[in-house]
C-alpha cells in the first residue's frame, strides 16, 4: 500500500510540481488548498502528466473545525508536505494581519491535528528570505537569521520557530523546513507552471509576460548593488528540481533517517545570477529580445544572495541539476502555452 501524503497548497506553483514528483515515486497524495491564489484546474494537467489526478479538497487550513474535520477522514497520512501560505511580499506589507492570521495559525492547526492523530511527518516549506542580507555569502543552514524585511517573511521566520518547538515539546514530531532559494521555470511538459494572479512581483514571471506581450517592459529595479554589473544577484533554482527535494525529505522522514527531530537544509543551486545575467539568459535561451529600462532599486530587496549547497547535497544526496538555460526556456515554453502563442 503505497504511503499517503498530504501536499497543502498543492494546486499551487511549487506544490503542483511536488506533487507530480510525488506520485512519480509511487506515493499516493491528497491535495488541500483553498484555491485562493490557484485554480482547481491544475489538477488536471497534474493528471495529463502523471496519469494520476490527487485527491482534493478545498480547505481553509486557517479554519481549526474545517481542519480538524479534514484530518478526522484522513489519519492515513504518513506525512505532510506544508506549502499552503500567503506569500506575496508587498502586499504582505499592506494587510498583515491576513500574513499573520492565515500563515501562523494555519501551521498551528495542522501541527494540532498531527498530535490527535497521530502523523508525526511534516516537511514545511520555509525560504531564504529568513536571511535577510547574509554578512557572509554563500549562505549555510549555520547562518544566522535576521529580522525579516517583510511581514510574509516574518511568518516564515516565526514558523520555522513554532515548528522547532513543537517538536522538542511533542517528540512524537518529526520536521523539516527546506529554505528555498528563487524557484523560476516549470515543468518540460509547460503542463503546469507559475502563474501569478494579477501584476506579477516575481522577476521571471515578469520577463516572460513581457515577452509575451503582456507587459511594456521590464524594469530592473536597480543597477547600483555591489554586483557584477550593479544588478542584484539570487540564486535561482528549477521548480522541478526543488519539487524533486521534497520527496527526498519526505522518503528520510518515513525511513527515520533524521538525525534530529527538527532539521533545516538550503535548497538552492550554489550560484548567484544577476537580474540582468537572468535577462540575458533569456534572451539567448529563447531568442526573444526583452525589452527593460534600468530604474530605482525595490523597497525590502536586499542586495545578493546565494547557497552554499553542500550540506543538502551530502546529507539529503540531492542536487540541483538544470541549467539555468534550460530552465528560463521551460519558463517561456510555459508562458507560451497558457497565452496560445506558438
Ligand atoms: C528577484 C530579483 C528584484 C521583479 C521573493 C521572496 C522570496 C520568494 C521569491 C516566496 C530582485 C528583481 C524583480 C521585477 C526586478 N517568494 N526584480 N524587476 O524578491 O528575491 O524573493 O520571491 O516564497 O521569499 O522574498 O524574488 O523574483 O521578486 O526578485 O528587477 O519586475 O529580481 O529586485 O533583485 P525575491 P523576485
């Protein structure tokens, strides 16, 4: 009988692409999300390229009696993989009582349920913006954390606390928060992919609409960083490769392989790029000229940085293996798609 896990935010960007991952490894999934900032489509096209279509459930996970409900049917669970959260970072500036509400007590209400019923696996999916701007780069799992520039990082940050002491108070509990790096890019198929609602706030989102024909311009928010060519610099990871992490996690989770009850790793790929590297990255890989305008730097962004990888690479024996090449193409292929231009 194959083990269960439950993907919250599964019909998302990074959750629809784990949960392809997943069910590509023989584990049967139950998606819950409260399509907020997804369509239920996505299931479908998680269908097209699996052969399988999850389990759903359109859940409020902020809803303690709706959640409980939800688990009181499922104590199969062998794990959870938490990606549900409000996660845009300007926005969480305006409205953060919605960040705090929705984030925070989401995790508290799962973390309770997996005490009732028992289900002692979570993977939580935290980010680098815990960071901050590093003292010293690249980042280790070691690095101190900073004040969070923005109310969305906050919940991150305080989340990653409410796990770690849940678990060293309910040993029982066993987690693991993966700190990502940028995701950019979708799945080769362009089946599923990132589709933000509205102006998009991410980079590659970005420059791809505006390939597309959906946006004017570009603009590069800031030439004047300590950088290779004044742009800031991330460090960007394929959506596919990040997804195929979380299986990894998940497998040491139910095989016991931890080696503590909490446990953090930095999924990134180890180089820094900057947003005009990315700009021209895209322009050779799809043979689209984008056109951009150089203007003031982003309130909140910091100026670079990237992972030191060793520590997932060695201990969880994963990697990132796509190029940044191949990744803006899939980016491009996907945008291409869901616009109809061929
Ligand atoms: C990347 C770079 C921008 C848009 C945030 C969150 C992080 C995660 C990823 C959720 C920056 C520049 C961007 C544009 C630009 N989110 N940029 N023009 O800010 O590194 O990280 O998104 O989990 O938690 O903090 O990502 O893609 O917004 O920006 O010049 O139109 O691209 O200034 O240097 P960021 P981003």
């Amino acid at each position: 009988m194959a083990a269960k896990i439950l993907v919250t935010g599964g019909t998302g960007y990074i959750g629809s692409h784990t949960v392809v991952e997943l069910q590509q490894s023989g584990y049967d999934v139950v998606v819950v999300d409260d399509l907020s900032n997804s369509s239920i489509d996505v299931l479908d096209n998680i269908e097209k390229i699996s052969g399988i279509k999850p389990a759903f459930e359109q859940l409020n996970l902020a809803d303690a009696v709706k959640t409980d409900e939800f688990f009181s049917k499922n104590t199969d669970i062998a794990a959870i993989i938490h990606f549900a959260a409000s996660k845009a970072v300007g926005e969480s500036v305006q409205i953060p009582l919605h960040y705090y509400r929705n984030n925070l007590v989401s995790l508290m209400n799962i973390l309770d349920c997996q005490l009732k019923y028992n289900i002692p696996n979570i993977v939580f999916s935290s980010s680098c913006t815990v960071y901050g701007q590093p003292e010293v780069l690249p980042v280790t799992e070691k690095t101190p954390r900073k004040d969070a520039e923005s109310p969305y990082g906050n919940t991150k940050r305080v989340n990653e606390d409410i796990l770690n002491d849940s678990i060293k108070a309910y040993p029982q509990l066993k987690g693991i928060a993966l700190r990502y790096f940028n995701p950019i890019g979708a799945h080769p198929t362009a089946l599923i992919g990132e589709l933000p609602l509205g102006v998009p706030q991410n980079l590659v989102p970005f420059i791809t609409q505006t390939a597309a024909g959906l946006r004017d311009e570009l603009k590069v928010f800031g030439d004047d960083y300590d950088t290779v060519d004044g742009s800031a610099v991330r460090d960007y990871i394929n959506v596919v490769d990040l997804a195929k992490a979380h299986v990894v996690a998940i497998a040491r989770l139910l095989e016991n392989k931890n080696k503590a009850g909490y446990e953090i790793f930095n999924l990134g790929t180890g180089n820094g790029y900057s947003v005009l590297e990315i700009v021209k990255g895209f322009e050779k890989a799809t043979g689209v000229k984008l056109n951009y305008q150089i203007v003031e730097r982003r309130a909140g962004d910091i100026e670079k940085i990237w992972a030191d990888t060793t520590y997932a690479n060695e201990e969880l024996g994963w990697k990132a293996e796509k190029g940044l090449e191949e990744t803006l193409r899939s980016a491009w292929n996907w945008e291409k798609r869901v616009r109809g231009i061929q």
